[in-house]
C-alpha cells in the first residue's frame, strides 16, 4: 500500500500558508459598543511583519517553516522575531495599562 502524499496533495500542502495569510487579513471584529478592543489596538501597533508572525504561529498553529513562508523571512530570523514581537506587544499593552 502507497502512504505517500499525491502530486496534488503536496502542491496543497505549499498553498496553505497563503490562504491562511489571507484569511489572517479579515476585517476586525468589533464590541458591542462598536470599539475595537484593547488588545486589537495593541496588536495594530506592531509592525506588519510582527503581526503576521504572531498570528501565524499562535492564531494559525503553522510550524516555524511556513510561518516563515508568510512573513517572509528565513526560519533563523523567525526564531528571533517572535520571541521580540511578544515582548513589543507586552510593552505595548503594558504602555496602554492594559497588563
């Protein structure tokens, strides 16, 4: 019995950073009073390239390797981005009161 992935299914396999990257890009969801909450306005405060590594990995669960197909970057410096795009949004949340 053949347990290799098909032709089809590896191409789907290298599609799936970019729809979940797109999917990453849907308009925020707003409170009931129509405000943003506070950690979306945090969250808005970091650089794209923090954003996007950010969801990947902890909204999205990508491995390291496609989240950093989505960012953009190689696998080394994602090592390093996220654990400083955790502390930017710490700081930031933290400069909002919100921590």
């Amino acid at each position: 019995m053949d347990t290799r992935p098909s032709p089809t299914q590896d191409l789907e396999d290298h599609e799936l950073p970019e729809a979940r990257l797109a999917a990453a890009h849907q308009p925020t969801r707003r409170c009931a009073h129509g405000a943003r909450s506070d950690f979306e306005r945090a969250f808005a405060r970091l650089s794209q390239e923090e954003q996007t590594a950010l969801a990947s990995t902890y909204r999205d669960k990508l491995d390291q390797q496609a989240t950093a197909f989505a960012v953009g970057c190689s696998v080394r410096k994602l090592f390093y981005l996220i654990p400083a795009a955790r502390q930017h949004l710490a700081d930031v949340l933290d400069r909002l009161d919100l921590l």
